[in-house]
C-alpha cells in the first residue's frame, strides 16, 4: 500500500511556528516513504477562513521547500459531507440535541461541582416525537452529535505508543452545527477517508479527536489510518511557548527575522528527535535519515539563539550563486563573490551584510582626531596586492615606528577608515576597500561612493 499523507492547516491565521513544524515533518516522512502529500487547506469556519491566509500558507511552504503533490479544499466539499451526513443520521449516529449554550454550561457546572467529569448526558437521546416537536414549535433548531460506542478506543501511535481512550468517558462530540455546517471533525474524517489516507501527523493537541475520529472512521465504514501526534513545543525553560514565539510565524521568520529557510527547517525537522539537530542546505539527508519513531513524546525546547546558529553556520556554507539574486534584491548588485567569501564568516544574517557594503562602498563621515598619526600610518601602508594579512602588516609596522600598541593603534585607524568606534573586522575590510580608497580616507580627501 502505497503511503498517502496530508498537512491540513486552517486558512484562520498566518502559518505558525507550531504548523510549520507539522508541515516539515509530515512532509519529511512523505517523502521518506516515496508516498504522495496532500495540502489540504482546512477552511469550515467560513468566517474566520480569508484567502490572504491560504496564500501565505502556500508562500510558506514554497519558501521553505515544501512541495505537495495536490491539493485540496473543504469549502468545496460540501454535497459529499452533505451525502455522508444522511447516512449518519439514517445510522443513528448523528443525533439532534436541542440544549442551548446556557443550558449545557449549566449541566456541565452541576456535574464539576459533584466532583463528576463534565460528560455530555445523552438526554437528547430520550427525547419523544412530542417533545422534539414541541422544541421546533418554540423555533429551537437542533445541533447534531455523533453517538460513541461504549467501548475501549485503543491505537497504535507512531510517536506515543499504544494510547488508550474509552468511549464512555468521552462527551458526544457535535458534528453539525445548528446552522447544519459540519464542523472540522466529520470533515477531516471523510476527506481522510476520501483521499485514501494512510498516515496522520498531527500535534499532540488533537490526540482526544483522534479517539472520536477512530469510531467515526468505523462508523463510516473506512479503514482507520496510522497516526502520529507530535508533543507540543516549550520554551527554552519547558513552559508553554511565549506568546511571541507561539504566534511567531513563518512570515515572521523570512520578513522580519531575515533568517534562511534550511535553518528553520533544520531545527525544526529534528526537534524532539534523537537525530542531531545540524546545519543542512539540502533536504535531501534530511529526507533520507528520518525516522518518525526516533521523535519522542516530551516536548522538546524552542531555542532561539539554536536557530540563530545553525543561521550562521548555513550562511557560512553559502556559495555566492546561492545569494547573488538576493543581494541584487538587496540593492547590492555590485557585490562579487570574493567580497562573499571574505565577509560571509562573520555573518549570522544575510542581512548583515549590508553593514559591511555600507562601510567599503558608502562615503563615510570619517573622524581624524589625530592627524599626525594617520598621516605617519599612511606612509607606512604596504604596496598592493592586499589580502587578509595587509592589515596585521600594516599595523605591525606603524606600532614599531609610533610606539603605540592597543586601543591607541587601533581606535584611530578604525575612525579614519570608518567612522565608527565599533564594526566589522578591519583585516577582512581593508583588502575589501583597496589601497587608493584608504589611503583617500586616511588622508580625508574627498571620496567617491
Ligand atoms: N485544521 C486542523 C488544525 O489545523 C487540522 C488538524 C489535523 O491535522 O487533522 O489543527
């Protein structure tokens, strides 16, 4: 049989850091399995549901390398949910229960305060003709519950091992609203159902639904999936995730954050795995090295500065054919690829390198608080070519011949040539801006961009 999966997001919001995590690692497991990815775009709650949230699901997911085989939408759905509605209410298992909102808040108190669990007490099922009749005269329309077996639901997880419920500890679950929309549980199970899949990877979030969703798979006569819930992600001290984080998104990650999309995918693929968490470029060891039942069921730790090195470490693997386009984007078009290699070691951001064009191509506002010095420093500086040793030479020399050493050597020469106190690594900058530049900056005349 072959292996069919899907990612099912709710168009309710931007792509999450939660999602993003489901979406790597089901799409991993696809792809390790040679099977097929649905992206499913979960969008029942018409209200909540905007196409702006679909696109940037779909933005995300390229931007990150994830690629799906088809695609699908529940909006479109309806007359099969409608046809397999039916026959759930021919089967007795779809229900109409007439209870308000404030009713059942009620039931549910009465029974917490007994020191009972908060279970929905089937009276709908012992209502007569006469009553249901006499609650539609009074213009109440029903909301619809799937009726559970009493029995032991009991499956086999990829990640938590066997997992146990029992149908009679769990409340009826509401399928059709009073409006007669089904809500996301009939839905996701008929489109698994439908679309033939066999695995579900999901958070551990819905791993209660899944316990109903097994008997309604029964109850519409399906064969039951395999499924793997994944534990939730904590913070680096194991609490919940902070609000920042929790509701950081993929967009947050490329637009504001500027990191790569292989550093994201790197922590996240591995997170709460026994596979080392390391820089990757391609997906393809990824790919080959999953393993869902190395995942194990604690909640791993979301590390921002872990993010940020395996950032860095990526970026330093980047060969300039990968970032030229970006950096034109960047407006950096003139930038070539050995500025790249000399500046790209100290960088933990793409970004950042915009600080380092700035200082070697800008005019900057140089200070020279000390103009015998520098001049004396420019007559010593050594005949081109420079490398990534001219700087250690140069200021070797200019200490035997001034006497000064430390931050007096230093500080001056690196207002002179950048105007700033602090900045990038003056060995890497000075072969970067050249003898002519420098010796214009040192001697303040005017420069040209
Ligand atoms: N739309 C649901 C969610 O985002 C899907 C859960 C599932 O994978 O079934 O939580």
């Amino acid at each position: 049989m072959s292996v069919k999966v899907r990612f099912a997001p709710s168009p309710t919001g931007y792509l999450h850091a939660g999602n993003v995590r489901t979406a790597i690692v089901t799409w991993l497991f696809t792809r390790n399995q040679n099977g097929h990815f649905l992206l499913r775009i979960d969008d029942t709650d018409i209200a909540r549901s905007k196409p702006e949230y679909e696109e940037d699901i779909e933005s995300a997911l390229m931007w990150l390398g994830i690629t799906w085989d088809e695609k699908a939408r529940q909006r479109d759905r309806s007359a099969r949910y409608a046809e397999l509605i039916e026959k759930l209410k021919r089967d007795g298992r779809l229900y109409p229960c007439y209870e308000t909102p404030e009713e059942l808040s009620l039931k549910r108190k009465t029974l917490l305060s007994r020191g009972l669990p908060p279970i929905y007490d089937r009276a709908a099922l012992e209502l007569t003709e006469t009553q249901k009749t006499k609650y539609e005269g009074e213009n109440r329309v029903p909301h619809w519950r799937f009726k559970l077996e009493h029995t032991p639901i009991i499956w086999n997880d990829l990640v938590r091992g066997e997992v146990k419920f029992d149908g009679a500890t769990m409340s009826d679950p509401v399928l059709l609203r009073e409006d007669g929309t089904p809500l996301y549980h009939l839905c996701s199970v008929i489109d698994d159902m439908d679309y033939d899949i066999t695995h579900v990877v999901r958070g551990e979030d819905h791993v209660s639904n899944t316990a109903a969703h097994i008997q309604m798979f029964e109850a519409l006569g399906a064969p039951v999936p395999q499924f793997a819930h994944l534990p939730m992600i904590s913070d680096k001290e194991g609490g919940k995730l902070s609000k920042r984080l929790g509701s950081m998104s993929a967009r947050d990650f490329r637009d504001s954050e500027k990191l790569e999309p292989m550093a994201i995918v790197s922590l996240l693929a591995r997170l709460g795995s026994a596979d080392p968490i390391m820089p990757f470029t391609e997906m393809q060891p990824l790919i080959d090295e999953f393993d869902i039942s190395k995942f194990s069921k604690g909640a791993p730790k979301f590390d921002m500065e872990e993010l940020l090195r395996l950032n860095q470490k990526i970026i330093h693997q980047t060969p300039f054919e990968d970032v030229n386009v970006r950096l034109a984007q960047m407006d950096m078009e003139t930038l070539d690829e050995s500025f790249w290699i000399a500046v790209r070691p100290n960088l933990t951001r793409l970004e950042d390198i915009r600080e380092w064009w700035n200082v070697v191509n800008n005019p900057v506002e140089t200070t020279i608080n000390d103009p015998d010095f520098i001049t004396q420093a420019a007559g010593l500086l050594p005949p081109e070519p420079w490398d990534e040793t001219t700087w250690k030479l140069w200021t070797d020399k200019v200490k035997e011949n001034t006497g000064r050493k430390g931050k007096d050597l230093f500080m001056p020469l690196r207002q002179a040539l950048t105007g700033m106190d602090h900045g990038p690594e003056l060995g890497v900058i000075l072969p970067l801006l050249g003898a002519e530049k420098t010796r214009r900056r040192l001697t303040k005349q005017k420069q040209a961009a």
